[in-house]
C-alpha cells in the first residue's frame, strides 16, 4: 500500500516473453538514479491483486505495460485509466489491466489519478530477446519519466 | 499465456455428437527450449510457463534434476521449499475460489461485478492471497516468478527473522481461510457425481505437495515409472496431449484427487473444518472442489506456520549437486493437479531431452467427459444458459484457461 500523496512508477510484464518486458525494462532504467522520495519504483509480473495493493492510497499511480494495438512498434500511448483502451484489453497477464482497474473501482481502491503507459511492441515470442524498435522507446519512457522526476519536484509527467 | 481456450459441442436429437475442448498449453514450446541448455537452467526457464504456478515449475524442475544427479534436498532447505510451495497454494487458490468460482454460484459473470456488492468478502480474498504473495517472496524473493530457487536449494537461504512478517499475516490468514470454508460449505451445489478415476502424489508423513510417490484408487508406483503408466496421446482439436493412465483415458487430478486419496493426513485442523463443511472423506462432485480448495489453504497455512515455528535455520544455501549423464524424475502438486518433468542430462551438464506432463493436459479428456455428462440432460436450454454450465464444468477444475475466467469462447449447436 503506498503512502498518500506518493507516486508509484509500476513497470508490469513478463521478462520471457521478448516485447513484453518494456514495461519492467523502463521502471528498471528509472531505479538506477535517484529519485524523490516520495517516488516508489515496483515490478509487476502480472500480479492483479498486487497491482491493486501497489497503487491502494497513491495520489498518482503510472502503469507501464506492453501494448499491442497495430501501431508502428516503439509507439508510446497515454492513456487515463478512465478511458482505458482497448490495446489492453485481453491481456496476457491472469488478470488483465483492464480487469485490476475494474476490480479497484469496485473496491474503491484505485488511486486518485492513475496514468497508463504503453509501449507497443512487435514481437511476444516466448524466450525472444526485446525488438530494436520498443528497446529504444524503453529508454525514452525510462529518460522522459526521470526528466519529469529528476527536477526535485513532484510534478506528475504528464498530463 | 495461460488464458486461450475454445470449447465446441455438437448435439443432435437429445445426444452430444462431437465435444473437443481446445487448449493452448506452452509447455510443449518449452521442452523444445530446454534442450541444448545447462541443467541448472530448467528451474528458471520453467517457473515462466505460468504466471499462476511457477513454484510448482520450480519444484519440478529441481527434484527432476537433482534425481539425475544423484543429489538429494533434507531437513531445512526442503522445509523451505515447502514453505515457498504452500505460499503458493495459497495464492493460486484464494484468486481461484474468491474471484473465479465463486462468482459461479453467487450468479455473478465475474469476480469483479462480484466485487460490488460483496466488497468486504472480496477484500477477505485478496488478503488472503497476498498471505501467500508474502510467504512466497520470503522465501523465493519475490512473489510471482521467484529467483531464489536454484537446483540444490536456494541462493540464500532466509533467515527466522526475514519469514516473521509472513507468519504474522499466516495467523490472520488461517482464521480468513476457515471462513473461507464455512462461506462456500454454504453455496448451492448442483447435484452432481462422477465416477472418477484420482490419481495424486502420496507422502508417507504429509498431504504431499513437494514429492511422493504416485498414487491412484489401484495402488502406487514411484516417480520414475511415470512413463511406464501415464502415455500421452495428440488429439487433433488441442495443442494439449491427452494422458492416458494405464492404457484408460480420462483420470483426474487436483485438489478433488488429493483429497479422495490423501484426506487423512490434512492438519487436524483442515480435517474437522473439512468435516464442518459436510466432507466425508469422499467427494465425487466437481462443483465442491472449491470446498476443496478452501480447506486446502486451511491446511497450507496451518502447515507454514507450523514449519515456520519449528524451521531450524540451514547451514548452507544448497547441497552440491554434481553432473553426471543420466535421467531424473521429479513431480509435485500443482494447485491444480500433479506437475511431472524428466529430464536426460548430458556428461556435459547440457539438457538431452526434457518432458513436461501439466495438470490441464492430464484432466483434459475427463474434463471433456464431465461436459458431456452435464450437457446432455440439459440440451433443453437456451445456448447462453448451457454455455455457462459448460463453463463451469471447465471452472470446477481450474484448468490454465481458467485464468481468463470467461474468455472461453464457447459454440454450442445443438438441434
């Protein structure tokens, strides 16, 4: 549960199956600088109860995933958790997204402001290394996040 | 991806003609990856196959190469591995009776819509799970996908005092997990029985989840025999092998299998909340097995517990585990059903061969002959209402699919 007032940065995917590691691969790159205290960095392995419970009591909570939507691999989508997209629908996580986010709602345990990042990916492959393309949009998340972190003040990254 | 499943009936003058479940089922993809790898590597690479079970992958995997080896895990590091291993019982089962089957028969599409109106019993599920997520991370340093499991033990080996945070939420658990029982003794169970054939692991001290023998109605044979009794076929309509136990298709693995073979030796009390909730030792219908699996956390916790209050700490991570060319066995209890490997190790250290049989695979064909009992006698009804019997008939058994609660995507034509 995180502390109110934080942000908490949740990375989620599956390590093994190439692209969809983007997500873990950015809260990664973001871990390795330091960050304002009230900033918790998380992995998620596709764990919906414990997304719920990372997110619980966060004034801002910044999911990011893999996406697959048709776009061109590397594209960056934004997205309110209110209008959730359907890139995320039918996830290949146990639990969508889509399905942590409606079991918050209906348990009042979603964050105050929740913000969804997805980084569309090529190739989902089991055992399959990262494409070129959503390595480089990883790293570009990684340093637009931390720009927004690193200037000390809490702001959110975008709006 | 544990959730792609289909599901078609044909039916014509009061009879099924044709069911063929499909199911996607990856293990297969990772038998081929195993080969030409070091034997150290399967733990790791098999924990990815479900995101639901890893630490049964890894039990597996381990005891399967250190049976080739010649190398044995005792005393501390496997009260560990239990540890880790009802952790995730706990998990895998919470999720499963809380937001999967008992929506089921409280007459709600899903977990979530569920959750609305039953919010404090919800919660009671999650925190019920993220008790298992806390004694799995203890252990195995995170809780979905572990990365302290290695073959011969751990990396580092915790300590009393890093398992403390979980014991105190497995008392809390323990109690949640008794309530658990009395809730779902309560539903309203279609009356239903099937003639089932079980077949689980047996331990001559526990309710074997890490090792055992393999136990049916008929008697017991040791892990190494398994390619002696259980032969898997290819069915056209599934990318799942169909198992066949001495030549008979259609046997049944799972909590229903554990506790019709192994019941006796449940905590005692696991066992009187057991006979709290009307079991007798014997249950034959599929849609109890949530019972089942609500007194199976009462006994994962109680278990833990009692490992946790008594653990000696280890005096080494791991036991050495030398390579020597040879094949290894190793099977545990899945949260839904035994999880067999074997693995041929090379003079090398390099993987020859690897075999994964997965519960799913196994309870496939009875899963299809429990849909065919329950349609029949309901072929009257409109094609929305059997398609939800017919999912859960599929849900009564948490196969992978199950994860994707109501993605099954189900035809029924009936005339």
């Amino acid at each position: 549960m995180s502390t109110p007032g934080s942000t908490v940065v949740i990375g989620l995917g599956c390590e093994c199956r190439g692209d969809d590691a983007a997500g873990l691969e950015v809260v990664r790159l973001l871990a390795r600088d330091s960050l304002p205290p009230s900033v918790v960095v998380l992995e998620n392995y596709g764990d919906a109860a414990e997304l719920i419970e990372s997110w619980t009591g966060a004034c801002l909570a910044i999911v990011v995933d893999a996406a697959m939507s048709g776009a061109p691999p590397g594209t960056l989508h934004r997205h309110s958790a209110l209008g959730l997209a359907p890139t995320w629908q039918g996830s290949s996580h146990v639990l969508s997204l889509a399905d942590a986010i409606d079991l918050a709602r209906a348990l009042g345990r979603l964050p105050r402001r929740l913000l969804l990042l997805g980084i569309e990916g090529e190739d989902f492959a089991v055992g399959g290394p990262m494409s070129p393309s959503v390595r480089a949009a990883v790293a570009r998340t990684a340093e637009m996040l931390r720009g927004r972190f690193g200037g000390g003040a809490d702001q959110p990254p975008m709006r | 991806m544990e959730g792609e499943g289909a599901l078609l009936v044909r039916a014509r003058d009061g009879r099924v003609t044709d069911l063929r479940l499909r199911i996607y089922e990856p293990p297969r993809f990772f038998e081929a990856l195993l080969r030409g790898r070091h034997h150290t590597e399967p733990p790791d690479i098999t924990a990815r196959i479900c995101g639901i079970c890893p630490v049964a992958y890894q039990m597996s995997a381990c005891q399967a190469v250190e049976a080739a080896c010649g190398a044995e895990v005792t005393g501390p590091l496997r009260d560990l591995r239990l540890l880790m291993y009802y952790g995730e019982w706990i998990e895998s089962h919470a999720l499963h009776v809380y937001l999967l089957h008992a929506p089921d028969f409280l007459g709600y599409e899903s977990g979530i819509a569920m959750a609305a109106d039953h919010r404090g019993l919800v919660e009671r599920g999650l925190a019920l799970k993220k008790a298992g997520n806390v004694l799995v991370a203890a252990v195995g340093g995170r809780p979905i996908h572990p990365v302290n499991v290695r073959v011969g033990g751990f990396y580092r080996a915790p300590t009393r005092r890093d398992l403390a945070p979980a014991a105190e939420r497995l008392l809390r658990a323990r109690e949640d997990a008794l309530a658990t029982v009395s809730w779902v003794a309560g539903f309203d169970f279609p009356d239903v029985e099937h003639a089932y054939r079980f077949l689980a692991l047996r331990h001559p001290t526990e309710y074997a989840i890490l090792s055992g023998s393999v136990a049916t109605a008929g008697g017991e044979f040791g892990v190494e025999e398994w390619p002696a009794h259980i032969v898997e076929e290819q069915v056209p309509h599934s990318t799942a092998l169909h198992a066949r136990l001495d030549g008979v298709t259609g046997y049944l693995v799972g909590p229903l299998a554990r506790y019709n073979l192994n019941h006796r030796q449940l905590s005692p009390t696991a066992r009187e909340a057991a006979a709290g909730a009307g079991l007798d030792g014997h249950c034959r219908n599929p849609f109890r097995s949530i019972v089942v699996r609500a007194v199976e956390i009462v006994h994962a916790c109680d278990e833990a517990l009692r490992i946790i209050d008594r653990l000696d700490e280890p005096d080494r991570p791991a036991v050495p585990v030398d390579v020597r060319e040879a094949t290894g066995h190793g099977a545990s209890e899945a949260p839904r059903g035994t999880l067999y490997h074997r693995y041929s190790v090379g003079p090398d250290g390099l993987i020859l061969d690897a075999d994964i049989v997965p519960p799913t695979s196994q309870n496939q064909a009875r899963i299809e002959m429990d849909l065919r009992d329950l349609i029949e006698p309901r072929l009257h009804l409109p094609a929305e209402r059997l398609a939800e019997w017919c999912e859960r008939a599929i849900r009564n058994h948490d196969p992978c699919i199950s994860c994707s609660a109501h993605f099954l995507d189900v035809h029924v034509d009936a005339r």
